[in-house]
C-alpha cells in the first residue's frame, strides 16, 4: 500500500522564506503543483510570506525552537518537511520539532541532514560544527520512534558557486574559492528540493531511508572554471585563495562564526577529496539529471555580470 492519495491534511515546509539554498520555498510551490496542501512555516511577516500565500500555501508564523510555535505548525499536519537554515540552534530546533511531532503523531518526517554525515560515526567526526549538529540531530531522530527518512546532500551550487563565488566572477572574472585541488560533486538545491517533493508526495516507501544526494559530476575547480567560461562567454579562472584571509571575509561580511567555521572547515574537506562522490539517487527518486554546473551559470548569469 502506498500513501499516494492526497488527503486532506497539509504537509508542514518548514524553513519555507528560504535563504541560502530556499528548499522550503521551492519545495512548498513543487508540492502545490501537485496538488497537495502545504502550510509554510516562516519566522517573520515579510515579502517572501507574502509571496508563498500568493502561490496558494498557508502560512505560519513561528520560530523553530519555541513549542507552542511548533504545536501550531505541526497540529493536523501528517507529512512534515523539517529544514532550516545552517545555525547554532539546529539541534535544538531538530529535537523542539521531533517532541510536538511524536505528540501529534505523523506518517512521515523528511529530514534535511548533509552527505558528510554519512562519514561520521561514534568515533569520526569533522571540524564543523554544523556537522556536529547534523549527526547528533539523526541520532536523536533514529531514537525517536519517528517515521523519518533522510536526505543528505553534498554541497549546494547555491552556496560556494553563487552566493560565495558571483563578487569574484564580476570583479575580476575570478572563481576564488580555497577548495585546493579536491574534487566535488556540487547540486542545486533546486533538485534536492525535487527529491523531497517525491518523498513527501509517496512517502511510505521512503520511511527509513537515507538518500545521499550529489550533481551530475564530480570534478576540481579547474574543470568548474572552465564551465562559467562557456556559460558566460568569457575566461574565468580559478584561484585557490588562502583560507585565513577568505574566512577573515566571510567574518567582515557579518556571517556568523558557527557558518564560518562550517564553510571553512568544507573547504578543508575538499583539499582532502572527501568531496569527491557521486550517486545517481537523484535520478531515482526524481526520473530526472540533476543541473549540471554550465546550466546553474547560465540560469543565474545576471548575477555574475
Ligand atoms: N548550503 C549547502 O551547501 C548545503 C548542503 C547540504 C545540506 N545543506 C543543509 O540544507 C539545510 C539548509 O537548507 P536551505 O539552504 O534551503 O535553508 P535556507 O534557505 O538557508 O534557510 C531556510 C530558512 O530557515 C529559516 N530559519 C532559520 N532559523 C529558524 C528558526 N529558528 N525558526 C524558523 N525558521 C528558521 C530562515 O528564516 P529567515 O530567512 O527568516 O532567517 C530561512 O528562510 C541545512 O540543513 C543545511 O545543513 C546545505
């Protein structure tokens, strides 16, 4: 038996304003479009709520790691999406969310870890503290009794190749970037938010899953570069910056420390190949190819100009 059928209840996006890569955002406008009911979890009043409600979701205003915030949210809801931005609280939102969902009882939980989890145990674990946070949080779900499924990424193209890398392609043709050498297998956060929506749509199949999710090749910046050259239509280098001085400018642009030492301790990461992986499990949850990176550049070229 399968829970294909809509139903009446609608399915809690959490996350849903969208920052960074936006899942929540572009996965309540995929749900909607197939017909489901989607209740849009956001922190503040603001255009991009104003936004989700004119695409047809409800919207709730609440804070995460508040209870009665998450009693209203999740209160009716069967299906949950849980995600949000990378941040200090993430534990703490993750067990806040798990407690009203176990009370309220639900038939599924999808939720959002990363892929470096999936080289993480009891006894290896990695400098970033938001990795820290990812695999005590899939802990804690695993003892929860939760119907949960797992989706773990690689890196977004939204992050190091957009937000991270567009003030260097404009200024000066540039993607500097202290990746070393290592290879890397980025993906939209686009297609992550379609593999949710898929889950979210059957989830029965999917309960206890966990889904390592990577782009359509794994390969260096050097190869990246070259691919922004096409898609822009002017040489892009790569630059392997040193990574004191980048982070010392993540910090002057008033990205918090816990972001900071996750963004450079992905970068260090990376120099060692651990990167460097590749599964086509997009592709089976979606029937569909991820983005590759010339398609990414040329979908946001006005930025990189
Ligand atoms: N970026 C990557 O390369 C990458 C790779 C793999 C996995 N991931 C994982 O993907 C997730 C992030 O997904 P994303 O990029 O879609 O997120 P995002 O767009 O950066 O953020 C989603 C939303 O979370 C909201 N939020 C933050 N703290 C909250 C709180 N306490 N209560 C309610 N809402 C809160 C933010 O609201 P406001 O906008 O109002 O602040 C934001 O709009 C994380 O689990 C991250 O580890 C990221």
């Amino acid at each position: 038996m399968t829970t294909k059928q809509k139903h009446d209840s609608p399915i809690l996006v959490t996350g849903a304003a969208g920052a960074v890569g936006g899942i929540g955002r572009s996965l309540t406008q995929l749900l909607l479009t197939k017909g489901h009911k989607v209740r849009a979890l956001v922190r503040r009043e603001d255009k991009r709520a104003e936004a989700l409600r004119q695409l047809g979701a409800e919207v709730v205003n609440g804070d995460l790691t508040d209870l009665a915030s998450m009693h209203r949210a999740i209160e009716g809801c069967r299906r949950i999406y849980f995600g949000m931005s990378v941040s200090a609280a993430y534990l703490e939102a993750t067990i806040n969310t798990a407690a009203v969902a176990r009370h309220h009882g639900v038939e599924a939980f999808v939720n959002m870890s990363q892929m470096t989890v999936s080289q993480m145990s009891i006894s290896e674990t990695t400098d970033s503290p938001q990795h820290k946070l990812h695999w005590l949080a899939e802990q804690a779900l695993s003892w929860s009794g939760l119907p949960v499924v797992t989706v773990r990424p690689t890196v977004f193209l939204e992050g190091f190749f957009l937000t991270l890398a567009a003030a260097g392609v404009r200024a000066s043709d540039e993607l500097a970037l202290p990746m070393g050498g290592g290879k890397t297998s980025p993906i939209s956060a686009v297609d992550v938010a379609r593999a949710v929506a898929a889950i979210l749509d059957d989830p029965t199949p999917h309960i206890g899953q966990v889904y390592d999710l990577t782009g359509p090749e794994s390969a260096d910046l050097e190869h990246y570069a070259r691919a922004y050259s096409e898609a822009l239509g002017r040489p892009i280098r790569y630059r392997d910056v040193p990574l004191p001085a980048w982070s010392e400018g993540l910090r002057k642009a008033r990205f918090p420390e816990h972001v900071v030492s996750h963004l450079s301790a992905i970068t260090e990461l990376n120099r060692q190949g651990r990167y460097d992986r590749m599964t086509n499990t997009l592709r089976k949850l979606t029937g569909e190819a991820p983005m590759n990176m010339g398609d990414f550049v040329k979908l946001h070229a006005a930025e990189f100009k």
